[in-house]
C-alpha cells in the first residue's frame, strides 16, 4: 500500500490544526472554567485540569506534526511541532493573565509542553515504524 493514498490533503491538515488550535482557545478564554470535573485526573498524582491541557496541546502538536511533514525531515518536524505548540500554549497563558476567572499558570504550561513532547515523540515514532515496514519508499519526506 503506498502511503500517498492514504494520506488527507495538504489543506485538511492544516484545518485540523486550525480546528484544535480554536478548541483550545475556546476552553481556555472564551469558556468559563469547568467546576463539575473531579479535582484529580488519572491514576490521582495531577489535577484532571493538568491531563486536558497535556491532552489538548498533544492533539495540537499531532496535528502540527501531520500538517508540517509534507517536504521535511521528521526531526524537523518534530521539533517545529512541539515548539509551535508549546508557543501557543504559553501566548494562551498570557492571554488568560488578564481575565477575571482565569489565571497565569506555569504548571499549565509545563503540562502543554509534556503533552505536546509525547505527541510528538509518538509521531515520530510511527514515522519510523512505516518507513521500516515499507520496503524502499522514502517516507521520512513523504510523511
């Protein structure tokens, strides 16, 4: 199976990335913030708020990754993806300073930087899983 055929068109990764990146912003700004959540996520080490922004940034980051491979070494990619999304985790943070029911959390920006890490650590992973079991393609460029 050769991997251009499955792959979505170059602007449908980038209106993912569009789309995440406005579900971020909605639930971080424009939203109020959730009071029915249970204090502590998963295996109850970190606030459930800490796992949705790790979850939310590695949605971000994925998608990045996916929109910015065309063309590009996955390293390359990798790094731009978790430096962008990390960037717009952190502009979000700022941009939440000022609101009345929101708050500067660096905690939150430390886990928007693990999530976004994990995703991208996953992707390029998978890169080099597909490019090994495809025999002769090149898909470090083609991903």
């Amino acid at each position: 199976m050769n991997l251009a055929d499955v792959r979505p068109p170059h602007w449908l990764r980038w209106f993912a990335v569009a789309f995440v990146a406005a579900g971020i912003f909605y639930a971080s700004v424009l939203d109020s913030p959730s009071s029915g959540l249970p204090s502590l996520g998963p295996l109850g080490v970190f606030g459930i708020d800490k796992w949705l922004h790790a979850l939310a940034y590695a949605a971000l980051a994925g998608a990045l990754a996916s929109a910015l491979a065309p063309g590009r070494a996955p390293a390359v990619v990798a790094a731009l993806a978790a430096l962008l999304a990390v960037g717009y985790g952190v502009g979000i943070e700022f941009v939440q300073a000022p609101l009345a029911r929101r708050h500067f959390s660096v905690a939150d920006m430390v886990a928007d930087g693990v999530g976004a890490f994990v995703a991208v650590l996953v992707w390029r992973l998978g890169v080099e899983f597909v490019g090994r079991s495809s025999s002769g393609s090149t898909v470090e460029r083609e991903v």
